[in-house]
C-alpha cells in the first residue's frame, strides 16, 4: 500500500543484498556484494574485543575523541572538525539531510552508487544525474562539458566519488581543479565519497579537501580500509567548524556510532599506516584483479581495468547477471543497477575482486564451464 508509505517509493531492496540472497540460493561463487573474504588486521581485532566489557555504552554523538582525533591526525586535519557515523553510508544520508532540501538538485555521475539517488530524494532534493562515457578502447572517462552543462541556479552540491564505485575511476589531478573550479563558480558544496582513498593502482587519488577545504566534505569508511564492513564506522571530514552541526543532525540517526567498534578502529588506523597494511592491501588486490580480468578476457569480456576500488567492469556479448548467479553459479552485479536516468552500457557487469584467490578461480572455472556448455 504505498499511499500509506509515499516515501517507501525511493527505495527498495539494494540490487547488492538482491545479489547475495540469490548468491545464496543458488550455491554461486559471491563476485557481486563488495564485502571482503579476507579477515580485518589482527590489530583490529585485538582492539575490539579488549574494548568489549569496557567501552559498552554511549559514544557523543560526534564519536570517541580518540577515533575524531585518530581520524584527523590520519587526514591531516583537526579531530573537532570529523563526525564520526554508522559507515559511510550513514555519513551519505547526515550530508542530504544537512545541505539540501526541497527545490534543490545535487548533481552526481552515472553509473551511480546506490544510495546516493534515494537519499537525496527522501532529503526532498532532485538528484540530478551526468553520465560517464564508455569506450572499448579508452574505457570510461568524465565528460565535464556535459556536468558544467547540467549546473542549475538550484543546484547546491556536488556529490563525487574518486576511486568510484562501479567505474573505478580515480579522477586525474588536472579533472580534480576542474570539478572544484566548476563548484567555487557556482559556490556548490562538494561531498567527496572517498571510501576507497586507499584502494588504488597507479596514482594516489587527490582527496578534494586538499584543494576546497572550504566546502569539501569527505566522507570515509572504516569498513573498507580495515576489511570490516560489518562494524559500521565511517565518518565525515567537514570544512572548519561545521562538524557540530552535523553531529546534532545525526544524534537523530544511530546517536552514536558503536562504542567498542570506534576504540578498536582508533587504535588501528595509526598502525595500519605505519605498518604498511595499506600497500599491502592494494599489493593483495591488484594481484586478484589481475588473475580476474585475464580470465575474464581468455573468455571474451572487455574488460576495464579500474585505477582504484576493488571491482572492475566488464561486458561480454552472452552474459548477463541472472543468467551467471542462475546458470553458471558466479554472482556478478548488474551495470543498469547503477542506472537510473540514462541507459546503462550494453551487457555492463560489474565483479568485485575483495575475494580469495580460490573463489576467483572457482568462479573463473565455473565461467569457463558455463561457455563450453552455452549454445555456439
Ligand atoms: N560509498 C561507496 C562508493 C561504496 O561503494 C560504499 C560501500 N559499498 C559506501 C559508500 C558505503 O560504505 P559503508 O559500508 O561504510 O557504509
């Protein structure tokens, strides 16, 4: 009945738990949902369960000062100006329920990760989508003629995502002062999904903050630098002095995220930089998504590499995501997911690689038993 719930209408079930329930139901290898096989750092761990019986109630709203500070010193920012929140995915919705409202439109990039059109939408924005292109040769590039374009008067934000999820593409420096010349121009607020700052290939990503921190908000996850998605810590690195209004709009989330969590992410941070847990990270990966889209390509997919997170994009002329999860037993995402106001690529598919070498080769072995058995 949905006059008794309108707002039920901008949102159903994530094509991401669609794809594992399936994934389950049909005993297929789990390329599609972008949760780790690996488990978090030991120094993760150790910290958490030596929180559990101490730090059990209530954090501030705005998080420990432990982990605002650990974040911060991290970021290279002050720990007053970080909001700590229940994964990036809370930060998302604390941003469109901070900075926009009715009347107005935030301007994304399509293929566009989930959440990013709902919770505009329940803000009571418009979100106002630019698609990226798409070639075989040149692989998926930004078309800033096409965004400068679609600025309105109305227009309030900027929602960004470099290394982006699905496309993995990590914005140039040079398409990086473009984006924030084009939001100084129309004095545009700039949310800098950057979930995956640490999961790249070739360059370093350029975190906008560095270049607009005036009205850049970062928003991070734990979940994905410490392989611990399930603990539900992110957080939000806000321009000077608006990290308190931001922590009294989201105390009418969550109010706070979990304590023991956020004391084990503030011990861990500072090692994980230290130790080199994060060059590692991406050593690990870029080994898997190497053995991923050489089989991938030995089958007959184009495939894009990505220069960060931990997917890449194919297309194949005879796949399709049901076909694989129901018939070759390989659970993939589908492209047009990430679609909702222009056309998705053709046969777009998107496979996450944050998986054991064994399940790649499983799923690749049951991809090549699927195409010997496929009518010529
Ligand atoms: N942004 C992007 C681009 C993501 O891919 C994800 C997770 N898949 C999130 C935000 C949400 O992160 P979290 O699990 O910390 O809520």
């Amino acid at each position: 009945m949905p006059e008794l719930l309108p707002r039920a209408r901008n949102s159903s079930e994530s094509i991401f738990s669609q794809m594992s329930r399936l994934a389950l139901q049909y005993g297929a290898v789990n390329l599609g949902q972008g949760f780790p096989s690996d488990p978090p750092p030991a120094v993760l761990l150790d910290a958490a369960r030596g929180a559990l019986g101490r730090w059990d109630q209530y954090a501030p709203p705005a998080g420990l000062p432990i982990l605002r500070d650990a974040i911060g010193a991290d970021l290279g920012l002050d720990g007053a100006d970080v909001v700590v929140t229940s994964g990036a995915t809370e930060a998302l919705n604390v941003l469109a329920l901070s900075l926009y409202g009715p009347g107005d439109e935030v301007l994304m990039l399509e293929p566009v990760f989930d959440v990013y059109l709902p919770q505009a939408r329940l803000s009571g924005a418009t979100p106002v989508t630019v698609p990226m292109h798409l070639d075989d040769v040149a692989g998926w590039t930004l078309d800033m003629d096409a965004l400068r374009a679609a600025v309105t008067p109305n227009t309030r934000a900027l929602l960004l995502n470099s290394p982006f999820n699905p496309t993995g593409t990590v914005f140039s420096p040079v398409e990086c002062a473009e984006l924030v010349a084009l939001a100084r121009a129309h004095d545009l607020w700039i949310i800098s999904d950057e979930v995956y700052d640490e999961l790249y290939f070739g360059e370093q990503p350029t975190s906008f903050r560095t270049l607009a921190p005036e009205r850049t908000f970062t928003v991070g996850s734990a979940g994905k630098r410490l392989e611990a998605t399930g603990w539900r810590v992110g957080w939000i690195a806000c321009p000077p002095g608006l990290a308190p209004m931001l922590s009294a709009i989201r105390q009418n989330g969550s109010f706070c995220a979990p304590t023991p969590f956020q004391v084990a992410v503030a011990a861990a941070l500072p090692v994980a930089r230290e130790s080199g847990f994060y060059a590692d990270l991406r050593a690990g990966y870029g080994e898997r998504m190497g053995l991923l889209a050489s089989g991938l390509r030995e089958l007959g997919a184009t495939v894009f590499l990505p220069s960060g997170t931990y997917f890449l994009t194919a297309r194949h002329p005879q796949w399709t995501a049901e076909v694989l999860v129901k018939e070759a037993g390989v659970a993939v995402i589908p492209g047009a997911a990430f679609y909702a106001q222009h056309v998705a690529p053709e046969g777009l598919l998107r496979v996450a690689f944050c998986k054991s070498r064994s399940e790649i080769e499983r799923a690749l072995e049951r991809l090549s038993l699927h195409a010997a058995h496929a009518p010529a």
